[in-house]
C-alpha cells in the first residue's frame, strides 16, 4: 500500500461528498464502525543541553538517551451514523502529555450534521485546524514523515477544541471549493518549567478556504485565540510595576495565526509547502513567521522523503520596560532556528509502516521557546534527533 491513508480518506470523503451518499446500515438502523491507529516511536537527540519536544503540550523531551515518549501514540475512533443527515464521531487518544504521562483524552466528540452534501455543521469537541494537517496530527500513518515539522506545528499546545463549525463545499473552476468557519473554547495545558499554563476557557475562532482540483490542495486559513488566563507567574507580575505588568500579561488578549498550505500528490511525487504568521496583542509570545517544505517519492513500498523547515520570532517593544529584567523574561519565548529533515518511509505490508528520520536542527544559542530545560551554559541552539517508528491504523 504506497497511497498515504490521508489521501485515502480524503478520497472517500470526497466521493460521499459529491454523490450524497454517506454510510447507513442495514434496513435504517444506524451504522456504527470503530477504527484505530497508532505510533510506536523510538528517538534520541545529540545533545542534552536541551530537550526537544514534538510540540509545546510536552512536559518533557528527547535527551541523549532512547526514549518512546516523543511519538508514541494510541487511538481509538468509533463513528455512529445514525441517518443520512445525521453522524456521531467519538475518538480518543494516548500520547505524551502536558502532565508527563499517557492518560487518554477525548480528541473528538461532536455530532454532525448535514442537510445537504454541500454543507455540513459539526458541535461539540472538535480538531484544531489552525493550519493544514493540523486535526490530523496524532494519526502518523496518515504522514510521510516522523513527526510533522516541529519548527512549524510545534508551537501550537492546541489539538481540540469544544464549539461548532460550519463548512460549505461547491464545485468551482473544475475543482472543489470548501469554506469552514469554527469558533469554540480551548480546554488544553502547556507546560511550563514546573508549572502549567491553563488555556482552558480561552476563546477561539477561525475561518479557512480550500480548493481541491486534481493533484492540487490549497488553504488560506485565519484564526485567533483569546487567552482567558494569565501566564502561571503571578510572584513575577507582582514584582513589577502596574503598567509593566500589564503590558506582560496575556488575560483578555490574543494571539493570531494566518497560515498558507499547498500540497501536490500525483503519481509517485509529493510536495508539501506550508507558511505562517504569528501575531501576538501582548508583550509575552513573540511574533513569528514559520514555514516548511517537504519532497517525497513513492517507489514501490519505499518513499524517501527530504525537508527542510525555519521558524524566527522578534520579541515585543515594550512602552514600559525594564532592562535586564522583563528582557530574560521575553527570551523564554524566542525562536531562531532551521531544521534539515530527511528519511524514508516504508509501507511493508497493508495499513502499517516503518519510519527512519533524521533531523538535523541549527539555530542560535537564544533560541529556546521549542525546546524544555535549557541549560543555558551549554546550549548552542544546534542538535540531531534520530527517530524510527512503527505507524498503523485498523
């Protein structure tokens, strides 16, 4: 099997999609099917002046020793269609978390709707989709490479959020053209040195465009988080002064994410080329651009794949700031870095594949906000991570 499953699933969606024809059971009862998928990984970094982490919702991270905890996934997805109009999707899922251990949680719980196959509204708790590939990020058999590019998706803690979206597909130019609009609450925790930041209750809403037409995918996507909660430094913000405290605190502001995807997959070659922007209404996350490319050819069973990645941050002027002081404080938010990424993917047997990586990481010595527990004497911003894993799905 040499197609990736996401472009297997896309396809079947696709095809429901435009032939109004989803999936019932027999004499009008409800269909229910149950799915899963998995990832056994196993990595190691170069370097234990720092941690790498897959993505900001990670505790700890790689070190000099092997370690499963960066990649390794279960999940499990039951879906309950109860009429043509009407599906339920449950999916939970194991992996690494803020916490630092394996406790499953709810992914996806919502109840779909859709009067006609141009539009489809879904409520309840529901995949981030900031950017492209983004819902899909635990499913590794639905990639080709490891891990999606760190420098990229790392920064988003993000995988769900409990709300509602709306999305209307028409045919357009040949293609398929599809708008979802999405808004909700975040229920999610970052980790941050011991303590954890609290997202939950922050405000989330976004809308993105897609067109699909032959090899072609493309998405303009937009959308904006308003924290509900304050960084977990309430010692530190007391230390300041009011006007210098306020311009540091993240309650009631925002942080924008606008990010553009293309995608080609025909034949033998694919291409993935994503890009973004990070705006931050406060003087904490800095802002940010990120961006990646992949290439990959399919061979029979193998597909070698080769990537590169960047992501640069620029820290906030402050109107109120105090030299020495609120500067080390910002730097924990600063990224400057490119990844060269290259592997091989081998598909040797039906629903399951090998993954070898490396990653080889270089970026200045300030360059911190990826990575957990810095030691700042010997951290040089540079590093390898060398991965395999085992991915399937049934």
């Amino acid at each position: 099997m040499t197609v990736t499953f996401r472009r297997d699933f896309q396809a079947l969606c696709l095809f429901c999609l435009i032939l109004g024809q989803p999936i019932q059971g027999h004499a009008g009862k409800p269909a229910f099917s149950l799915h899963g998928f998995g990832t056994l990984g196993l990595a190691r970094s170069t370097d234990d002046s720092a941690e790498f982490v897959r993505d900001l919702s990670q505790r700890n991270g790689l070190t000099e020793a092997w370690s499963f905890e960066t990649d390794s996934v279960l999940g499990l997805q039951a879906n309950l269609h109860f009429n043509p109009e009407f599906e339920g999707v449950v999916q939970a899922a194991s992996h690494y978390n803020p916490h630092g251990d394996f406790k499953p949680e709810l992914t996806w719980a919502f109840l779909s709707y859709a009067p006609s196959p141009a539009v489809t509204l879904r409520a309840g708790r529901l995949g981030n989709e900031f950017y492209m590939l983004a819902d899909s990020r635990l499913v590794g058999y639905s990639y080709v490479t490891v891990r999606p590019p760190v420098d990229y998706f790392g920064t988003l803690p993000f995988d769900y959020f409990d709300g509602l979206d709306l999305a209307i597909t028409r045919p357009l130019a040949g293609g398929l053209f599809k708008a979802k609009a999405y808004a909700g609450l975040s229920r999610e925790q970052s980790p941050w040195a011991e303590l954890q930041f609290n997202m939950s209750g922050s405000l989330l809403a976004g809308a993105y465009l897609d067109f699909i037409k032959g090899p072609w995918q493309f998405r303009l996507g937009h959308a904006n988080l308003q924290f509900d909660r304050d960084l977990p430094v309430e010692d530190f913000y007391d230390a300041l002064p009011p006007n210098t405290a306020d311009e540091l605190r993240v309650a009631d502001k925002s942080t924008s994410f606008t990010a553009f995807g293309a995608v080609y997959d025909s034949g033998p070659l694919q291409t993935q080329f994503m890009l973004s922007r990070t705006l931050s209404h406060h003087g904490v996350f800095q802002d940010a651009w990120a961006g990646y490319l992949i290439l990959s050819y399919r061979m029979h069973a193998l597909t070698p794949f080769v990537g590169l990645s960047a992501a640069k941050s620029s820290p906030k002027d402050l109107d109120h700031p105090i030299p020495g002081y609120t500067d080390v404080f910002q730097a924990e938010f600063y990224n400057d870095q490119r990844t060269l990424f290259l592997g091989t993917r081998w598909d040797f047997m039906e629903n399951f594949c090998i993954k070898a990586q490396m990653d080889i990481v270089r970026g200045k010595p300030e360059s911190r906000f990826l990575y957990r527990w810095e030691n700042l004497e010997d951290w040089d911003g540079s590093m390898t991570v060398l991965s395999v894993t085992l991915d399937f799905i049934f």
